[in-house]
C-alpha cells in the first residue's frame, strides 16, 4: 500500500494553500502513487491549480483564524467571541476528530496550520508535522490576549501545535518562539512561467506598457476604480470582484491561466502583506506594492525580508482609495527587478 498523507490547511486567506502545494507536490514526485487526502475550505478549483498531484478533498475547515472586516481589517471582538465558543466544549471536540482522523487512517498528517487537527493527531497517535509562517496561537494572544478567557485557550491552542513532531517555521514569518520544535526552512514558492507576451496580446498592450497586478490574497477589498486616475503607460489586472470601471483595467480571471503565471509576467504586484504574495512575488523577482495592516503582527518580519531580498514599497489605504499610485509605481518601476529569491523549503520540507 503507497504511504497516506493527511494535509490539513487553514482556509483563512489562500497564503496556507500556497505554502503548502509545492511541499506536497514535491512529496509525490519523490514518492509515485503517494496518495493525498486534502481538508481545506478553500474554492476546488484553486486547490486543483495548486496541487500538481491528485488528491481526494474533504471540503471542510478546521479553524477560522481570525474574523475579518476585509483583506485589512480583523474584527478583534468577534474573533475573541467566536474563539470562545470554539474551546467551549474543547475536550469533546478533540475527541470527535480525532475519531475522524482514525477512520482516514493517514501515515502521516501535514498541518497549515489548524491546531485542531495537531490535537487530534497527537489523541489518535497519528504522528504530525506543522509547517506555516505563523500560527494562530500567537495571532490569537495579539489581538485577545488581554481577555480573561485568554489565558485558557491560548494554553490549549499552544499545547496542539506542541504537540507535532516538528513545526517547520517557513521564512519569512514570525519568530514563534513558544514553539518548542520548530525548525526553519527557506521560502516555498510555487513553479511559475514566464507568459507576458500571451497576456500582452490578450490585453492588447502597447510596446514598453507596465502590467499591474493587483491581489489580496483571497480576501474581498471593496474599491471603486472608476475615479482612479490613468497612469501613463500602465496597465491593470484585477479581481473581477472589484468591478473595475476603469479603460486601463482587466480582470484576472480573463486571462486562462494559473495566477502564478500571471504574477511571473507582471511588472508589479500590488497586495497586503502576507506569506503567499510576498515570497511568491520575491522568488519570481517582482516587485510589491503593499497596503499596510499595521496592526497584523506578521507585518513587520514580512516587511523586513521582503526589504532585504526584494523591492517594495507601502501605500496607505487613502492611496489605494483614490488611486494616487503613479509616484510609488514610478519609483518601485524604475528601480528594475530584484534578482529572483531561490525557493529551497520544498525540498527541506520533504526531507524532513
């Protein structure tokens, strides 16, 4: 029988899912016939882009990370409210999956980075690997941790991720030092091509035209482009859900094909910190415009590596509001790419 691989992912934002396929990708293609089970909430047909491998899904979410107003904004009272109920009945809960767990019977479970899943691994002894660039723990005393239930349920979510064999702590993230056995390992990025001049014959671009592409990471961002100014020699691809009333503007999804793709091609990324879009955008050598979430602890460390091993520059939400980019897209342009970050974690993820 070839090994099973429980993988387990965070359906907060799309971050985990790009964390996580190039490390079970790279799992497969050293073990043919592996088979893979995927827990995740995040859409199929994004998890069928990312995941080079087959799979079985389970469409189900296993923790919520925090309640959020937008890509920015997190609802700190609703999050502490719903963290309250999660942990009410803790025990009960552990126990329930962990039965679950028994019934898919994995050789091993890989956790980004739900500490419900490490907690059931851990009563079941199914042995459990974590790997992720935060974990919820620390995201969770950071916004709730002056409450007076705080202690309790940072306690139990921190014994979960204790619990796994390793805590394979992905550069760049946050230090989590609580951690007992965490390990680093270098960025993960997904493989990506070079399409720009099939994008630029879709989008009819002019010779020496700038591509834009804007991401948020899998969170709604309402804005209205219509009042955006023209930017000479710019041009945009954009969610769909943004609407964009704008002549210099297209979707993302009118282009067919894999937005890693689409980010290997552009000129500029504009999205928030977070794990996915910044190491992604690092290792393909593209530059990053970025709105600020300064109260998102991951922010700073984010920040810093992406100083240090790419280019970017941050814009306020007014900004990105009324459209008042030109001075910062000018800057980030004219400084030329960075050179490309090398992604080594998938293969030190596989080894350990």
């Amino acid at each position: 029988m070839p090994p099973h691989l429980l993988v387990d992912i965070s359906s907060h934002g799309y971050g985990h899912v790009a964390q996580t396929a190039p490390v079970v990708n790279e799992l497969a293609r050293r073990h043919p016939g592996l088979r893979v089970t995927l827990r995740c909430g995040a859409p199929e047909a994004l998890l069928r882009q990312r995941f080079d491998c087959g799979f079985t899904l389970i469409p189900q979410a296993f923790d919520f990370g925090m309640t959020m107003a937008d890509a920015v904004g997190v609802k700190a009272e609703e999050s502490a409210a719903a963290y309250r109920e999660f942990h009410r009945d803790w025990r009960q809960r552990v126990a329930r999956e962990a039965r679950a767990m028994e019934q898919l019977a994995p050789d091993l479970l890989l956790a980004n980075v739900p500490y419900l899943s490490l907690a059931a691994a851990a009563e079941a002894r199914i042995p459990a690997v974590a790997m992720c660039s935060l974990n919820w723990a620390d995201i969770y005393r950071h916004y709730c941790g002056g409450r007076p239930e705080a202690a309790a349920i940072h306690g139990e979510m921190l014994a979960a991720y204790n619990s796994a064999a390793c805590f394979l702590k992905l550069q760049p993230g946050m230090p989590m030092d609580d951690l007992h056995s965490a390990r680093p390992i270098s960025p993960v990025s997904h493989g990506a091509a070079d399409r720009r001049e099939e994008i630029a014959a879709r989008l009819g671009m002019k010779e020496g035209e700038k591509l834009a592409v804007a991401a948020m990471g899998g969170f709604h961002l309402a804005l209205d482009m219509a009042e955006w100014p023209r930017l000479s020699g710019v041009r945009w691809a954009v969610p769909a859900a943004w609407e964009p009333a704008h002549p210099d503007a297209a979707t993302l999804e009118s282009l067919p094909m894999p937005f890693g793709d689409i980010l290997a091609s552009c000129d500029v990324l504009l999205t928030k910190p977070g794990y996915g879009s910044f190491a992604e955008a690092a290792c393909n050598g593209v530059p990053v415009l970025y709105l600020s979430r300064p109260d998102w602890p991951e922010q700073p460390y984010l920040v810093d590596w992406l100083q240090r091993h790419g280019r970017c520059r941050e814009i306020s939400r007014a900004q990105l509001e009324r459209g008042d980019l030109g001075g910062s897209l000018a800057a980030l342009l004219a400084a030329g790419r960075p050179p490309a970050v090398a992604a080594t974690g998938m293969g030190e993820a596989a080894d350990v």
